[in-house]
C-alpha cells in the first residue's frame, strides 16, 4: 500500500507494530537456528545422553520468543513517523 498511494495509510501505531513484527520475526527465525545446532551438536558429541524433554523443549521456546521480543523493542520504540509536504 505504501508504494501504492506513496504515503503511510496505517497510522503510528502500526509503523511501531510493523517494525516490531518485522524484526521479532527475524530474531526468532534466527535463534531458532541456533537452538536446533546446539542440539544437533550435543546429540554428536555425547550420543548416550537422553534426550531433550517436552518441559525443556517448552522452556526454550519460551527463552527464544522472550529474547527474540527483547531484542525486537528498541526498533519498535524508536521508529517514528516523519510527514513530508510536497509541493
């Protein structure tokens, strides 16, 4: 819509919204990844272990989100919304 009609239709709280999202969603994606070679890493190098169980399975992805949330803030916080007239 914005390269549409040129201009931001949606308000300021959605540009703090939308950035958030944006980049919540890049953290998560990214810790995600990491998590999963961490695994993979511990399943290698010690293969009698038991395995991870669902509460720390849970556990992590909960660490993730709140980390992924955290890390997301201060682009949500600092966006502004400038208005430029042309013309």
């Amino acid at each position: 819509v914005r390269f549409v009609s040129s201009t931001w239709v949606f308000g300021k709280l959605m540009c703090h919204v939308s950035r958030f999202v944006q980049y919540c969603s890049v953290h998560v994606s990214v810790l995600t990844l990491a998590a999963i070679a961490l695994d993979r890493h511990q399943v290698i190098v010690h293969p009698l272990k038991p395995r991870m169980s669902m509460v720390k399975g849970g556990i992590c992805i909960v660490i993730i989100w709140v980390m992924a949330s955290c890390f997301s803030l201060p682009h949500a916080i600092y966006q502004t919304l400038t208005r430029f007239y042309i013309g």
